[in-house]
C-alpha cells in the first residue's frame, strides 16, 4: 500500500507549528481525511498533501491501510 506526506499549518498565522503526517491511503483525498480524523485541524489549520509515499516507506512506519501517524513528534 502506497500513502502520503501530509503538512498540516496555520493559515495566516505564521507562529502555527508545521506537522507532518504520513498516511496509508492511495487516494490523496482519503489520506487527508485520515489525517483530519486524526487531528481534527481542519477548517482551523491548513491540511495539505505534499506528495506520495513509497509502500516501502508506509511498511517500516508499521502504517496499515486508514492509519496516519505524526512525523513531527
């Protein structure tokens, strides 16, 4: 299973800590809702994918399909 890098920031507020996530999904849109699920940012903070995951990757994170897991901790 391939995923996504996903970037989660303020939207005009630049003092907002910059987080990423990677999530096990292939869509790029249901990589987004697992990382909302997750963190409930959205509509306060910006949740945007910045690019694909290797399935590679997704497997040594120990990331199952549906699953985000922050990068930034």
């Amino acid at each position: 299973m391939d995923g996504w890098l996903i970037k989660i920031s303020g939207w005009q507020e630049p003092a907002t800590p910059v987080r990423f996530f990677a999530a096990a999904e292939t869509d790029p849109k249901r990589a987004l809702i697992a990382v909302q699920k997750l963190t409930n940012a959205a509509p306060q903070l910006r949740v945007e994918t910045l690019g694909p995951l290797s399935s590679e990757t997704i497997r040594k994170l120990g990331l199952e399909a549906g699953n985000a897991l922050d990068l930034t901790t």
